[in-house]
C-alpha cells in the first residue's frame, strides 16, 4: 500500500515566504499554532474581486454563493482573493456591487441598482473573463463570439 499525504487539516504547512515589506530577522521561527509568528497580508493581492452587499437586506448568502462560484470558475493565480463586504448603513441600503481591483483602478463589474437586478453569474463571468483572462473558455456559459 503506497503511502498517503496527510489530509490538509493535519499537515503543518510550510513557513510561507516573507512579505517583500518584512524584515529578514525574524526573532522566532514560523510556528502554524503560534499566533504570534503569523505575518497578516499587508495589502489585497491583485488582481481580486470584492463583493459589497446590504448585510440589512439579508444578502450574506447571494454574495457567498458569488465569490464561491467566482472562485470555482477562476481559481488562484487567475483571481488572488475574493473579499465579501456587509454594509449596513442608509446610504448603502439595497446594495449589491461586485468590483475588480487590478493594479490599475477598481472597475465597477456590477451594481444591483443600475443593472435592474442581481448578476446573473453567466455574466458576471464574461465581465471578469474579459479582464482578467481573455482567452478563458467558460464551456457552456460563454457567449458565442
């Protein structure tokens, strides 16, 4: 019987490298059940996606259901994260925007308001294949072009 990798919630990761910005010295060795040699993300890695959503309209699962399938369709390196952002204020009421940030500008993808309604992710795939990876076959969910 040949031997098996340990499944991913028991494997001790390896020491993930330095952020371009952190000193070479550091004091303690990278230890994965030691909070304190953890080295927070210093900024959201491009290009990415973020997804604001009215936390008040109750629209926690639209936006999950978003980045997973945004995720499944453009796994890493294509997208680097996908950040979800509830708002709840009277000035984001109603809210469902879904942005690009890319080492350019932020690109709006998709507001709820101006849009008529919710992304349908057929297309809000095409947008985001468009930009981020313009020879991306989608299968069955691509436009004929």
């Amino acid at each position: 019987m040949e031997p098996t990798e340990p499944d991913c919630a028991s494997r001790v990761p390896d020491q993930p490298p330095l952020p371009q910005n952190a000193s070479q010295n550091v004091s303690a060795p990278y230890d994965p059940m030691d909070a304190s040699t953890f080295i927070a993300p210093s900024s959201l890695p491009t290009p990415s996606i973020v997804v604001e959503f009215c936390d008040r309209c109750r629209w926690l699962h639209r936006a999950t259901w978003t980045a997973t399938e945004l995720f499944l369709t453009f796994p890493p390196p294509a997208l680097k994260s996908i950040q979800i952002m509830p708002l709840n204020s009277d000035e984001t009421s109603g809210r469902f925007r879904v942005w690009l940030v890319s080492q350019d500008k932020p690109a709006l993808l998709w507001d709820r308001k101006i849009e008529g309604g919710f992304p349908e992710l057929k297309v809000l795939k095409q947008r985001i294949r468009d930009k981020v990876q313009p020879e991306k076959s989608l299968g069955h969910s691509d436009v004929s072009k």
